[in-house]
C-alpha cells in the first residue's frame, strides 16, 4: 500500500501544470453546462419564439430561421449535459444495475472522439469568426449574405465580434478541459495523453487557419464540397 502511494505521488510529480490541474479540476464542466444551457435558453430558444433582439438583419423563411434556432437550442442543452456526464464515474463504467452490460468499462474514445470533434468545432468557429469580424469592420474584407433579405453587417459583425464568437471560444476551452479531465480520468496512458493533446491543438490550429483563410479569400464553397 506505501509503495503504491509512493508511486502515485511521484507519478503526480512527473505530471505537467496543465496535466495535474486537468486531473483533478471538474469545475469546466459545469461551467460550460450553465453556459450552454443560459444560451439554449436565453439566444436560441428567444430566438425560435420569434425575439427580434441581437438579429439585425431580415431572412427570405423566418419560419426557417426559428426552427434551426430550436434545434440549435436543443443540440446546444444536450451537449452542455454531455459536459456533467464526462466528470461522472458512469461515463466509465457503466452501473452494475444495468442488465447484461452493467459493469463493464467504457471505452475512452466513444465519448473522447465526439467531445473532441464538437471541441474542434467550437474553438475553430469562434477564432476564426473574431478574426473575420474585425477584417469586415475594419472593411479589409467583404462578406456576403445571401439568405438575408436585409442585414446590418457592421452592427452583426459587432455582435459575432463581442458575444457570439466569445461564447463559441469559452465553451470550446470548457470542452476542451473536460475532455482532458475524462482522459485522465478514464486511465489513459500520460505518454499518450501528452502527445495526444499536442497532435489536437496543432489540428485545431491548422482547421483555424482553413476555416480563415476560407472566408478571407472566398473559397468556402470549395472547402464545404458545394458546387
């Protein structure tokens, strides 16, 4: 037993700041949960009942709009759930009184693989979007919206700029630090862990510039496989 605590504390040594901070730290999780649910409810659910406030702009279907607006609020609810689910024992395990199957281990990458996806997508929208927003207002580049009957762009752009885009960056990071917290969690080895965490921000990073670049120089049809 002293030998295996001996090992544990140096074990726990050898761990980096980031890697003991998101072994023990939960708290992202329920952040990102209250976050995602505040703007479920607050943006996307205002938004579907027909609130006109943070929409300058007027669609060609607004019964469209409304409707992607609730289905928005309900993925957004769902994966802020997800969030609480990755810092319980049963997103490992699963719970003895479930019939044929209880007791068995989870797999990491079943719930690691789509958090991490979900992530990539949140960070990437927000960076890129904050970067686009301030080359539309600082008019170095144009943007077109073609669904829009009428739009505001220096007032949307505002908008993306101050509270959208944040909001897309500070639940990808609260992601993101849950991710890594159920990695450790569900025992995954540090080696791979730590290059593991390398490999994904240089994804990020490389997805970040595409995305851009996409914008910046107009070939989102490209990228987005539309003719």
């Amino acid at each position: 037993m002293q030998k295996e605590n001996i090992n544990k504390v140096s074990a726990t040594k050898r761990m980096n700041f980031f890697e003991r901070f998101t072994k023990s730290a939960v708290w992202p999780a329920y952040i990102g949960c209250l976050c995602a649910f505040m703007y479920a409810v607050f943006v996307r659910f205002y938004h579907a009942a027909g609130g006109t406030i943070g929409m300058p702009f007027k669609m060609k279907d607004p019964a469209m709009l409304n409707m992607a607006s609730y289905i928005a609020g309900l993925v957004i609810m769902f994966c802020g759930f997800a969030l609480i689910a990755l810092i319980k024992p049963w997103s490992r395990t699963i719970p003895l009184k479930v019939p044929l199957i209880g007791g068995r281990k989870i797999h990491p990458l079943t719930l690691l693989v789509p958090t991490l996806i979900g992530t990539a997508f949140l960070l990437t929208h927000g960076v890129s979007g904050m970067i686009t927003k301030v080359l539309v207002l600082a008019d170095v580049i144009s943007m077109d919206f073609p669904a829009f009957v009428e739009v505001d762009v220096d007032h949307l752009a505002l908008l993306d700029l101050l509270f959208y885009e944040p909001w897309f960056t500070f639940m990808g990071i609260m992601a993101g630090l849950t991710a890594a917290h159920y990695a450790q969690a569900s025992g995954v080895r540090q080696s791979t862990f730590r290059w593991g965490t390398v490999l994904y921000l240089i994804v990020v990073f490389l997805l970040t510039i595409l995305v851009t670049s996409s914008i910046i120089f107009d070939f989102a049809d490209v990228i987005s496989f539309k003719i």
